[in-house]
C-alpha cells in the first residue's frame, strides 16, 4: 500500500550527557548538541518549527530563538511548553497533527537541564550563566498549552505540595490495596526498581550505570537516606543531571525530499492525551487512574493495536514506584516480565530524571531500539503533576494504515466517580493512606494523611508529633482511627 506523503515521521533522535564540570555550558547550548546528534546541518537547517519543553535551570524569554540561531535554521516559528513530566509526548502529539494537516514541516523538539551543574555552582556560591535576551527585542515565547493547578486548597494549606511527598501517599494506597505486609512491599518494590536499574546498566545514554541490588535500593544506608516512608533517595527521581535530547519530526514527503534513508524512520502512529482529577484529596481511590487506563486504551486502539501483549517495548513513566504500578495495573502489564521490562532507559532514578524532559529520552532510546529491531512496537506513557497529566504515544517502523491517529479522550474521563474532597473538617475518621517525611539526619518529622471520614468522604491532615512519626514508620496504622482538627493537623489514637 502506499504510503500518504503526509503521514508524520520521526527521522531524528539524539541524547546527550553533560559530565565535564570544567565546561559549564548552558542549557540551549546542550539543546543544539543534542540536536545535532539528533540531525545533520543540512536536516536542522529545514527546520521551520521548534517547539521546546519548559525548563526550570534557566529562564530564557524565547530558547527556540536560541537554539535556532545555534542550529542553523532560518528564523522557525518557536514554542515553549507548560510545565510537566507529560509534555514532550504531548508535544510530539501535536507537531504529527501539525505535519498531517500541514500547519508545519519540519519540526525540532528539544528539552535539556544543566541542574546538576547549577546545584553545584550554587552550593560554591556561583551561578549558572546563560544568554540573556533583550526584553525589547525578543517577546515571550507563545506557549503549547497552559499551566494548571496540580493540587486543592486541602493539600497547600497542610503542606503537602511536592511529588517527594505525594507519591509515596500513593505507594502505601497500593500496598492497602494489595493486602501486603510493610516490609514485604518494601522488598517487591526494590527488585521493580532493580529491574530498571539492570536496563539503565545496558543503556548507553544513562546517568547511573552502575549495578545496584535490590536490598540496597529499599534499605536505606549512609548514601541512601529515607526521604518519605516508604521510599528511599534511590526510590526518587534523580533531577541531578546535565542532560538534553532532541527530536526531528517531518513527513514522509518531507523525509524522502531530505534523503533520509527509510530504514530511519520511525512512524509516531498513535497518541491519546488526559488528567485525572487535579486535586489529589478528590480522586475516587488513591491507587487507581482512570486516565492512564482510558488514554492507554485508546492509544492502542487508534494505533490498530488488539491487545498489550501485542506491544514489544514499553516505557511506563517512571519518577516513582507508585507511578509505574498504577500504570502497569491500567494498562494490564505485569510489573516482571524479564521479557519485557517496564522501562527502556532505565526510568529517572538511574537513566535520569531532568524535570519535564524525561520522556523525550525515553522516545528517542525507544526509536533507537525500533530501528535495530523492524517490524516490533513500542508504547510510550508520560505523566505530569501528581500522577495528574498523561499523554500516551504507540510507535513502529511500519507507517499506520489510516494516518496518525490522536484523542483527547478527558469527556471519557470525567465521566468516572470522584470522593468529596473536605477542605475544612473537624471529626473522626480511618487512616487510609500515609507518608511520613524524613530529616537529612535520618529521622521521621510529620506524618501526611488520608483519612477517610464517617460519610465515605476524604480530608487530608498532618500530625507533627515527633514520636508519632516515629511510631508510623514501625507500625501499619492504615485504617487506626484519627481525630482531625479544623486546622488540618491530626492526632492518632
């Protein structure tokens, strides 16, 4: 059959790892390093779209500006992104639909962080240096999508506002669910995120390769303190990277006037993008996400996909425990099949987590996998916020029968139950999921809690007792009883 010159592909992928710390280079310098890995200057300069992903290492008025002069590329159409893990699978969403409908040509995503870099420099009492743009001469970039608020007022006013804090709520909801002992989860969960350490081993473009057991990872040890029970610094994402990746994208017209050869291409031949409820406290269980369930499903659909079992390598959004088993659960993947682990770069604690730019190394470790293994399919799940945003991408080295294919599919989404979240409650209630965050000595200060009320409704608390949070971390106290006071703080009986 032959193909419509219109369909979009991916002829680029490139990743790059910044390690010099004599070489502080900025992060649009890393960009273009990572786009000239992705394309040659011939290929970068017929570019006429670039689209970059938020960054937080840097504030630029407009970086594509930036990284169109460093590439070559004759004054494109620039973009820049909200902030979230989901963007670039978003982006990429987008610029297919882009290509199809001819709205663009040739378009360059790109992400990159000097963190690691900047921390380090900041820590000395420096700074990181980048270009700095004349306000009057370069306007804002216009924006891909708007920021949202990723939780309630019941979260903010108790202080439970960071993903170091939210996702391990969500781990100890799994292990209620699951009906499993503390210290039993707490294994299973460290031979998981030993398997993405044994990936990020093989993967050349990883952060951390070293080898790291499964015991090490869950027990926590002098380089590996407890950050929120139930989770470890080796259970968290690792934002302590210099690292960039790019991606080129045209259409089969596009690729074949650039003379790239076919055996390159890979088709992005699917997508779906939703959120679940932002605030955490309304969501119907704690454990479960709709979205992830109903985008996956969908993604597959549109890609002509009968079954998972029918998708050869998956990534699963990675930045925590939690988030990979929700996800996998949704999307009826087991979490260990040698065959087919749940990562391919070896997910952001190990491959490495540099903020919203994650996944755009994930597509492309994905692309590099699809082109020295033709005719298998890969998944791609990305996830923003509080397990909050997700975009989803199926891609293959056969171009899709009807086209690419995508769906906002949150219609179906909000169609599914939420909890009454109470912002202000004073009673008695059942604690139903729990976290307790640690000093950098090593000991529990507070413990964040669920607690579900009489009604069937849910509040969030804090107890800031310290033997409490002491006592939480030895003991199961899922479902103990729990006084709320109007204030938000608590007090377990």
């Amino acid at each position: 059959m032959p193909v419509d010159p219109r369909t979009p592909v991916l002829i680029g992928y490139g990743q790059i790892n910044h390690r010099d710390d004599h070489d502080p280079v900025e992060p649009v310098d890393l960009m273009a390093a990572a786009a000239r890995h992705a394309a040659d200057d011939r290929v970068l300069r017929a570019v006429d779209s670039i689209r970059v992903v938020n960054l937080l290492s840097a504030r630029y008025r407009d970086p594509g500006v930036l990284l169109a002069q460093r590439i070559g590329a004759d004054r494109p159409a620039t973009r820049y992104s909200p902030m979230g893990g989901n963007v670039p699978q978003s982006l990429l969403n987008r610029a297919c639909l882009d290509i199809q409908d001819g709205r663009a040509g040739v378009v360059l995503l790109a992400g990159g962080e000097m963190w690691r870099t900047r921390s380090r420099l900041r820590a000395a009492g420096g700074r990181l240096a980048w270009t700095r743009q004349d306000d009057a001469e370069v306007p804002l970039a216009e924006c891909e999508g708007e920021d949202v608020p990723l939780s309630g007022a019941a979260e903010e006013r108790i202080g439970l506002d960071r993903p170091a804090y939210v996702y391990p709520l969500f781990e100890q909801a799994l292990r209620i669910a699951a009906g499993e002992t503390i210290e039993g989860h707490r294994r299973r969960i460290g031979e998981l995120w030993a398997r993405f350490n044994a990936v990020a081993v093989a993967n050349p473009h990883a952060w951390i390769r070293e080898p790291v057991g499964a015991e090490d990872i869950w027990r926590p040890g002098q380089k590996n303190r407890m950050i929120s029970w139930p989770y470890t610094k080796l259970m968290n994402s690792n934002n302590m990277v210099d690292q960039a990746a790019a991606l080129v994208l045209t259409s089969v017209q596009g690729a074949t006037e650039l003379r790239i050869p076919s055996e390159r291409w890979i088709f992005p031949q699917a997508g779906a993008d939703a959120h679940d409820t932002y605030a955490i406290g309304a969501r119907d269980e704690l454990h479960r996400s709709p979205a992830i369930r109903i985008a996956g499903k969908c993604a597959l659909e549109l890609a002509g996909v009968g079954e998972i079992g029918d998708i050869d390598y998956v990534d699963l959004y990675s930045c925590f425990p939690s988030a990979v088993q929700v996800a996998a659960a949704e999307l009826g993947l087991p979490t260990d099949d040698p065959a087919r682990p749940l990562t391919v770069t070896g997910g952001l604690t190990f491959a490495g987590g540099p903020w919203n730019n994650y996944v755009m190394h994930s597509i492309a470790t994905l692309a590099e996998l699809l082109v020295a293994n033709p005719g298998r399919r890969g998944l791609i799940t990305a996830n923003g916020g509080y397990l909050t945003k997700h975009s989803m991408g199926v891609y293959g080295t056969e171009p899709p029968a009807s086209g690419f294919r995508w769906q906002d599919v949150q219609s179906a989404v909000d169609a599914h139950p939420t909890r009454p979240e109470l912002t202000q409650w004073q009673g008695t209630g059942a604690v139903e999921s729990w976290t307790t965050p640690f000093d950098r000595d090593g000991k529990p200060q507070q413990i964040f809690l669920a607690v579900r009320t009489p009604d069937g409704s849910r509040t969030m608390a804090v107890s800031r007792d310290r033997d409490t949070a002491d006592a939480s971390v030895r003991e199961d106290i899922a479902g103990a009883t729990v006084d709320v006071h109007v204030d938000g703080t608590a007090t377990l009986r």
